[in-house]
C-alpha cells in the first residue's frame, strides 16, 4: 500500500451478537484488543484477534454488486477505512492514529455475520470483508485519523 488512508467509523459491541455502537475515539490496548470491545482480552487477544478493520469501499460495493444493504454498523468491524488497501497489510506493520499494527490475515465473512445481517452477505464479503490484526503498540484512534504503511 502507498500512501494513506483515513479512519471513517469506528464500532465496539459489548457482547458477542449484541449491536455494535459507533465511537468518536477507542482506547486500544496492545495485545489486548479495543477497551470495551466483545473480543478485548485482559489475559490477551488472540492471534488477529486484537483489531478488525473493514475499506468502506467495499461495504459500498457489495450495496452495489449484491443488492446487500450493510450499514457500517452491520459488518461489526472496529475500524472503517477509506483510501486504504487492507488486503495489501497482510503481513505488514502499520500505523493507524496512535496504534501500530501488524496485519495477521483476511477477516473473511462468516456464517454468524450473515445471521445478524441478511442472506448474501457471507458471499458478498469474501476476500473483501476486511484485516484482522494484532496491535503492536496501543493508543487512542479517532474517527479522521491517519493510517499508513510504516
């Protein structure tokens, strides 16, 4: 990825299958995930675990493509990007606000996804459905900050 790419929307859900609910600025923690998160670990997130993000793009595309209506809300993502190449991070370290990251692997659709969204979302997604990755350094992020390739 050349360049950067910008921080559009960012989501915690409390609990697993509750609602994710959009933030202005998250506390991340390295090793640990997002505070207040459903997959924040004190002892320790697992491996991709600690951070999810998403392109806006491609939640846009598949509106386009599939006539699949996810919100940015919906794909349950922490973080929504735009003007980023996520799947290029694989990998990769990079910084996004005061957070380093290390890209892990494509955080793929899964069935559950579907059952909270609607039929079709599971296909749509694939190979676009964002980045897991493991936080190196944690930090605040905001909604308008940075992310670039380190």
């Amino acid at each position: 990825m050349n360049g950067t790419g910008e921080v559009v929307a960012l989501h915690t859900a409390p609990a697993p299958g509750e609602p994710t609910e959009a933030r202005e600025t998250v506390e991340v923690v390295a090793g640990k995930g997002v505070r207040g998160d459903r997959k924040f670990r004190e002892d320790g997130a697992g491996r991709g675990a600690a951070l999810t993000l998403i392109e806006a793009e491609a939640v846009e595309a598949v509106a386009r493509e599939y006539d699949v209506d996810v919100s940015l809300a919906d794909h349950r993502r922490n973080v929504t990007t735009r003007d980023a190449a996520l799947n290029h991070l694989v990998g990769e370290r990079f910084r996004v606000g005061d957070v380093v990251c290390e890209g892990v692997l494509l955080c793929e659709p899964c069935s559950h996804l579907e059952s909270l969204t609607e039929a079709g979302v599971r296909e749509a997604f694939v190979h676009r459905g964002g980045l897991r990755a493991d936080v190196l350094e944690g930090g605040r992020l905001r909604v308008g900050d940075t992310l670039e390739p380190l």
